[in-house]
C-alpha cells in the first residue's frame, strides 16, 4: 500500500517491550518505510510493530515488520492499516496528573457562554478524550474550553462532557482524592483537534507509556 503524502515524522513502537523509534528523516517506497537516523535501537527482524505515520495534516496508524535494524537505518514493511479510531483511543489512552484549566463554558443548547477560570486536574488522556478532576458544578453534554498549556504553550480545546461524578470515598482508582481536594470526577470527548493537537497528545502519550513501562522494568529488576 503505496503512502503518498508528504511525512513529517514517523513513530515505530512495541510497548510492551518498551520500544520507540522516531525518525523525522524517512524514505517511502510502495509497503515500506526507511527511516534514517543516529544511534537507533537494534529491533530483531520480523518484529511486529505499532506504525504512527505523521503527515501535514493529520496522522494515520498501521501494523507492520522491521525488515532491517541498523543504528543509522531502519526499515519497516507495511502489512495493515488500522482503521478503527476506537481501537486507537483505546490503545493511545495513559493514567497521568497536570494541572489545566477551563476557559469557557457553553449552555447546553450551545447558544450562550461565559468566562470561567476554574482549575482543574487532568486524570487521564488519549487521542479523543480526557478524564479530569474539578470543583465546579459542570453538566452533562455541556460544552467547555480547556487550556491546556501544559502540553504546549496556548494549547486550547473544545470538549464535551459525558460522564459526571460527585466524589464520595477518599479513594477512586487507587487514587487518595482526599489529598488532591476535588469534589467531581468528569470524562468526555475532545471536539474539533487539529492536526498539530491531535500529534501533541499522541507524542505525550507515548511519553508517558514508555516511561511507566520504564519505571516497572525496573522496579522488577531491583526486586
């Protein structure tokens, strides 16, 4: 399956070998990638391998083999394209803690908003959406404007609220919410990301997975 777009930058992983490979100088050839760098991970060849291409104007995801693995090059076959943007968000979804804030707030017809300037802490993210703590009173189906600079400077969002929660019990997933002082527990879906937000958040999760898997490889090594 011959790529034609122009490729910014391309992601090859086995999380649960912790590996990551990135390269943004990459050759295409029809069912094949050859990504050229320095001090590249010596990969075993026919290794399966999660493919994030990264173009211009969006992202595109594929399974693949690594063909050949040297420091400097690395070449990667195409076998599949996934297709499945639930399978993706679900695979691309991490447990993390960074402060945002909420901008705006919509009413539920959508016709009215405000100002707000309400903390919030973000739980959980993936490609679609994100989990979060926060004080305020928001409701279900209302539509609010995150920033979430924490990412990137004057990273702002739309998001769409699905799930509410009042905190009840000091403890939520492990969590002493005691501790971190919130009184409700929201999820949803992230409206309207462009090409540029949709690769940030790819890249912090990835981030953040390989270095959980970092941090457990090595809590077992030293058991």
């Amino acid at each position: 399956m011959a790529i034609a777009k122009r490729i910014v930058k391309v992601d090859i992983s086995k999380l649960d070998a912790g590996l990551h490979v990135s390269a943004e100088n990459v050759a295409i050839e029809p069912s094949r990638l050859i990504l050229r760098g320095v001090g590249f991970t010596n990969i075993p060849h026919r290794t399966p391998v999660d493919i994030i291409v990264y173009y211009e104007d969006g992202i595109q995801f594929f399974f693949g083999e690594v063909t050949l693995s040297l420091s400097t090059q690395i070449n990667v076959e195409i076998l599949s394209v996934v297709s499945d943007k639930k399978e993706r968000r679900r695979s691309l979804k991490v447990r993390t803690s960074f402060d945002a804030r909420g901008l705006r707030m919509f009413s539920l017809t959508g016709k009215r908003s405000m100002r707000i300037n309400v903390p919030i802490r973000v739980r959980d993210l993936s490609m679609g959406g994100i989990g979060f703590f926060c004080n305020h009173p928001f409701f279900r189906r209302q539509r609010i404007i995150l920033d979430m600079s924490y990412l990137k400077d004057d990273f702002k969002v739309g998001f769409q609220i699905l799930r509410k929660e009042r905190i009840e019990a000091h403890m939520v997933g492990g969590v002493d919410i005691s501790k971190i002082g919130f009184k409700f527990r929201y999820g949803g879906i992230l409206l309207q990301i462009t090409a540029e937000q949709e690769r940030l958040i790819t890249e912090y999760v990835f981030k953040v997975q390989l270095s959980e898997h970092q941090r457990r490889k090595e809590t077992n090594e030293n058991r």
